[in-house]
C-alpha cells in the first residue's frame, strides 16, 4: 500500500509522489529538493491523515497563530486527498518510486 504521498509544487500545480514508508517519503522529498522546478511542500499519511510539512515550512508553520496553523492543516490534507482520490479514479497504476526517477532527464 502507498500510505504517503509527498506533495509538492510544479508549474504552480500541486502534485504528488506515492511512497510505501515514512523514511521512502522523507528521501522523495530530499531528491525533490534538487529537482529546477519542484517545490516540495511536505508527507501526507494517509492512514493517520497527518501531514509533515517540509523543514523550511515547517518553520514558518510554528511560528504562525494557531488559527492560522488549522486553515493551512485543512487546505493541504484537502490538496493531500484530492490528488489521491484523483488517482484512484483515473489511473489504476499511480504515481510512484518508479516515476520520480523519471523526473530528471
């Protein structure tokens, strides 16, 4: 099962990677990093529906009010489960592993 998905920015679109782990997501968003163009923004869990923004946004997260801290929580767990449910519906085989390493030509 593709419990994580790593979200991340692309031509001002969000998209996102599946991965099996925790630790497979952490390294799909480091990878990310070094990608021109993609701007990782963090791991959705989709079993506990908790979201683990990247360590830049993580900052800024901890430093905004707390309600300002709920409205982001909802927006990217609503981006997070849009874009799986997206897949699920259109494409029996989705984003994976296999694809990130696709991104660099």
């Amino acid at each position: 099962m593709n419990r994580f998905s790593v979200i991340y920015l692309l031509r001002k679109q969000y998209h996102h990677i599946y991965s099996a782990t925790h630790a497979e997501a952490e390294s799909v968003l480091q990878h990310l990093l070094t990608q021109k163009g993609h701007t990782p923004i963090g791991i959705y869990d989709a079993k506990t529906e908790l979201f683990y923004w990247e360590p830049n946004r993580q900052n800024k997260y901890d430093q905004s009010l707390i309600e300002e801290q709920g409205k982001l929580g909802d927006q990217i767990t609503s981006i997070a489960q849009t874009l799986r449910h997206q897949d699920e519906a259109w494409q029996p085989q989705a984003n994976s592993i296999a694809q990130l390493l696709s991104l660099n030509p």
